[in-house]
C-alpha cells in the first residue's frame, strides 16, 4: 500500500464559459466538482494504475466530508485527520478559446495547528507500517509549521520505506535537509531553492546536484516538455517524451509522483532502484495525464504505448 | 411578516485578486462566502430594517445547510423546502484595479421538480397566513416549471397581501398574466419582455404600460442611476436620486423590492398606498446598498440621509 498526504486539500470546481472576459458577469455552462490536492490527484492515479492507496492528509468541514465521501464512490480508501474547519476550493475556468484561467483558495487554517500537525503525525506512523511508501505532495494550510513534510519523511525513514516529496518554498528547502527524500521539484521550484534561474539541462543538473549535496536523497526534477531529470546515488538519467503532447499540463507532476511511488514500492532491492525504468515510466505516465482535461486522471492506452517511445539517456553527473 | 421566495438560492462567494488575467493562476489573497440569490438578499435588507422577515424557497443538501445556518447565524428566520440536491455557487472576483467579474453557477435540478413546486406552494400558503406581503425573486433553478412565480402570485393574492415579483424571462411574462402583482423589472428585463429597446424614460412609460394593460397590477421598473419609474393604478410617479451613487450596484434591486414590501405591508388603506413615498424609500434604499461592497447589505446612515434628498415627479400616464 502506497500513503498518499494532502496537507491542503482542495475542492477542485471547474467552470466552463465561451470566453472569460474581466467585468463581465458570465452564465456557467458546465460545472464539475471533484476531490483534489496534489496528493489526492497521485492517489487517484495510483488507484487507476491499480496500486493499492490510502489518501490521508488534514481535512475537516462539510466540505471535508464531501471530499471523503467522493474519494470512497472513486474506490480510493481515504484516512484524513479531522483538524480543518473546511476545506478549501480552487476554481479553474476552461474557456473555448482554450485559456485556462485559476482561482487558488488559500487554504483555512487549523484551530490547534500543533496538534493538528501531531495528530496527522501520528496517523502517519500507524499508516507507515503497513506501507511500501510515502508521498507528500502540495501546499500546506495557513498556520501550520512548514516543517511537516520534513517530519513526515522522517516518519517515512524510520518505517523503512521511500519519501517523495513534491512541495515548494521554505517546507522544500526543510525537506532537502530531513535527508532521505526522494524530491520532485519543477523547474520554477528548483530556481527558487536555487536561488538562481534554471533554464537548460547543465542549469538542472547543477541545481540537483547542489540539493543532493545538501542532504537529499535523490532528486528528480520535472521538466515539463523536456521531460525529467533524476539526480541519484546511482546515476543521473534524463528521460524524454518522444513528442510534445498537446492538453492540459496540471496534474502531470503528481502523475509522475505517482509512477515514481509506485516504481519504487515495487523495488525488489530498496538499494539499487532502476532508475532508467523509472524515469521511462514516470514521462511516459505523465505524458498520458496530459491527455486528460483534469487533474488526477491518466490515459492508461496512451501510458503503455508511449513507455517504448520515451527516450531514456544516462548523463555523466557534473 | 414579511415572506421573502427564492427559488434557486446560492452560496455567494466573493475573490478578491490582484487583476484578473485570463489564462494566469490567481492566489486569492481574499475569501469570502455568504447566503445569497435575490431573495435573500432582499431578505437580509428586511432584517437589517427592524422588518420581520421569514425567508423561504428551495434549498437542500450540504451547501443548503451551511446556506441556512448562516442565515440563523444573521438572525434570519429560515424555512426552505428541501428538495434540491444542492445549492449553486456563484463566484464574484473583485480586483484592485476596480473590475468585477462574475461567474454564475445555473442551479441543480430537483430530483422531482413537480413535488418541489408543490410542497413550496404549500409551504406559501401557510406562511401567507401570517404575513404582511410576500417577494419572489431571481432565477429558477433548471427543471423547475417556470410558472410557479405566477403560482405564488395567486397564492399572495387568495390570502390578501402583495405580491412583489423581480424575476426575469418567461417566468415574468407569466406572472403579469397573472394579474395582482407588483413586478420589478429592471431596464434590460422589461426590454426583453417588451420586445423592444427601453432606453429613455418615455419608452419606460411605454412598456409598462403595455404592461399594466397585459395584467401587471403595477410596474416598478428600476433604472439604475436614473432611479426608478412606478406606474399605479393610481398614477405614475419617477424618483431620482439626488447624484450619481458610486459603488457595486449588484443588490441594489433587491433593496428596493425590500423598501416596496415594507412599505406595502405597512400601508394603513391597501387600495390607496402612498406610492410618491414608496418610490422615494425604495430609490433612498437601493443607494444605500450601491455603498455596501456585497450585495445583501444597505448603509442605513446614508438610506436616512436620502430620504429627504430623492427627488419624487409624478408623471402624467400616456
């Protein structure tokens, strides 16, 4: 079983309109709400791939409810700490001439962030034991300490299994030196760890190493179009998307997140993971999560055709 | 009492960003979510008036909860029918720069529209037996037959009290076939009921004319800035108010249906209501809400102060 956690759950509601125009008041021909977070889209993945997952994270609210509820009717198992007085709502609006347009919630602060903090740590280490890995994916709710994702590897290290980690800011900066993450940063994530831009593959391959260098385990930065690179102990690899494919790029990260989670629990030696199959993997799996109009959905057909056409090639690290 | 109907009511949430940008990810840096839909807001301008006031419609599932708590929370009183499976949102995006933009959830259908229609009317005539005056607005949510504002009419009218109605389209056009109601249309929805173009005050007095002759028992058309125009059965009087208002004008209408309902139902002789006096409150009113930044909400120092400033014609009927 694979433990997916969402600090800052989201109802994700989309709206469609012909075109988004700034003062004007628009009637909404299309509505849908569904579950999100960027840990509740890996666990969606992992359970379409068929991996067995258990979404936790902080939630709370009507809206909590809502979002637990939806999880179970999708067949996802869900174990979420009850410390949220609601859970946030993000809003995109799909327009038809195709922009994409995001309004972000924040996020609603916890009562007690310490305990609630405390008490997602807990279920997590009661999780652990019974998982092959851990992912801790997205923002985390105003007020709570930005370390906990950092603790949470640390929960992930002493039950034995593999972290990853796709967060962003000071909670990633807290991450690299926990030690033992597997990190999944952007490249706008990685330049602002970096402090410096990170446009080409040498600027990505200098960024990763300098994280390494600073604590983390390995190190896979997604690269959109480019695809990815992952810094390791065993090697670095960039693995490519044999064309660029046209859709909706939200949701690609957490899909590879997911093929990396996956790849990794089924590791047979936890020391040597082959990391040239997991990185085919993790663009082919994103690459299909493109396809999707929403975030947390994956093409399966398109997945295992484009595993034979990513193009996979070893870098000598610099 | 005063009974205020919405038939599809919302979950009202207003963003505040920045500028909105089409095709950019917006971090709302404010949130806030109110009960909304036309009645009640003209509901909570009754309350914040000393005005008895028990708001009903449909409502239902778990934003029809929160929608109703809230209310109870504002001192309200609340007695929704629950028969839809949830109720809409509508989002409202403030930018820094002045701009608001709209976006309009239509509604959920009722699982059996016919029986929510019936058990509201049955819910009317009960609550019309103690009331002063009965208002329905806004929209309908999708499924719900479209004559069931004239239906209300009909039961205001069978227990003695008015019956405001500030509805729009086809339900419109049915309630002034209906006869006994006071309609509040504004420029664009009497223009769409017309079939022609309402632009100065004389094709004002035109179409609600030909609107009075179709059954409407008065028409009190709301003209923004240019204040409002009320033809009677005793006459025709057009009130103004004493400048421009700057401001949101969105609830400006519903507080004027309050100022027409309180006044009506506070008439002394039900066939001669002092309607120079109606107009002045109902013009003083609605520019007190074009101060209040939601709609919902009036500035009752400014609603006295502008009392004595509206200025009130009465107009000879062509």
């Amino acid at each position: 079983m694979i433990m997916t956690v969402t600090l800052n759950p989201a109802v994700d509601v989309t709206y469609r309109v012909p075109t988004l125009r700034p003062g004007d008041v628009h009637r909404i021909t299309g509505v849908e709400r569904r579950p999100g977070g960027k840990g509740v889209n890996v666990a969606r993945v992992l359970h379409a791939l068929g991996v067995e997952v258990v979404a936790t994270g902080l939630s709370g609210g009507p809206t909590g409810a809502w979002l637990e509820a939806e999880l179970d009717r999708y067949g996802v198992t869900s174990s979420f700490v009850p410390a949220l007085p609601e859970v946030r709502t993000t809003v995109t609006v799909h327009a038809d001439d195709g922009t994409t347009t995001s309004l972000w919630e924040p996020g609603h602060p916890p009562a007690d962030p310490a305990g609630a903090a405390n008490a997602l740590l807990e279920r997590c280490r009661r999780l652990a034991a019974g998982a092959s890995a851990l992912v801790v994916s997205g923002s985390l709710p105003p007020g709570v300490d930005q370390v906990l994702p950092a603790r949470l590897v640390a929960v992930a290290e002493r039950a034995g299994i593999p972290a990853i980690v796709d967060v962003d800011g000071e909670p990633l900066r807290l991450a690299v030196q926990a030690g033992h993450a597997v990190l999944m940063p952007n490249r706008d994530e990685l330049a602002r760890l970096d402090g410096a831009p990170v446009g080409g593959i040498d600027e990505v391959l200098a960024a990763t190493g300098r994280l390494c260098e600073r604590g983390a385990q390995a190190v896979i930065a997604t690269l959109g179009a480019d695809g990815l690179l992952a810094r390791t102990p065993l090697g670095v690899w960039l693995a490519r998307p044999p064309a660029p494919v046209p859709g909706n790029p939200t949701g690609a990260g957490d899909a590879a997140a997911a093929a990396v989670a996956a790849a990794l629990s089924a590791t047979a030696d936890p020391a040597r993971p082959d990391w040239a199959l997991i990185v085919r993997e993790a663009v082919a799996l994103s690459a299909s999560a493109v396809c999707r109009p929403v975030a947390g959905e994956v093409d399966l057909p398109s997945y295992r055709a484009w595993r034979d056409l990513v193009t996979v090639e070893r870098l000598e690290p610099q």
